[in-house]
C-alpha cells in the first residue's frame, strides 16, 4: 500500500445507495469512538485518531432538485484544545 507524505489527503467520491452509506457513517461512528479511523480506497490508505475534544460543524443546503448535506468533524491530534461547551444541535429521522 502506499503511505502518504506528512501532509497527508484522501478523497473518495462515488453514487451509493442509503444502505452503503449508513454503513459507511456507522463504521465512522465505530472508529470516533474508539479512537482510530482507517480509510482505504485502491492504493490509498489513511490513518487517524480522533481525540476526545472534536470540532463538529454541519451545513444543510437545498436547491431546486438537489439537496447537500456536509458534515466536518475535525481535531488536533498533537495538542489539547480548549475545552468549550458545545452549542445544541439535534436530528431527527
């Protein structure tokens, strides 16, 4: 496999159906939990460790006939951020 320079990036992008895609999110939910998030695709490999403190924004957008759904988690992995309390936030099926 090829390993990634020090600034490392992956990107994926295909059409998949709601299943393929809740699976996905899950396995994401599994690794933020443990603290270890492998993605591979091909020859592309990247591995990442969430931390306890993580930096979530969502953004929702529709238009027309297409809708968007952008989730950002991010964190640093080599220092301690501030400890804030987060705003609220809440989804529903």
């Amino acid at each position: 496999m090829t390993h990634l320079s020090q600034n490392e990036k992956f990107e994926y992008e295909s059409i998949q159906d709601n299943v393929s895609v809740r699976d996905f999110i899950q396995s994401l939910l599994d690794g933020i939990e443990h603290g270890r998030i492998i993605l591979q695709s091909n020859e592309d490999e990247i591995i990442m460790h969430p931390n306890n403190l993580l930096k979530f924004t969502v953004k929702a957008r529709k238009k027309e006939d297409q809708s968007r759904l952008n989730i950002k988690v991010s964190w640093k992995e080599t220092k301690l951020a501030a400890i804030t309390k987060p705003k609220s936030l809440t989804a529903t099926a």
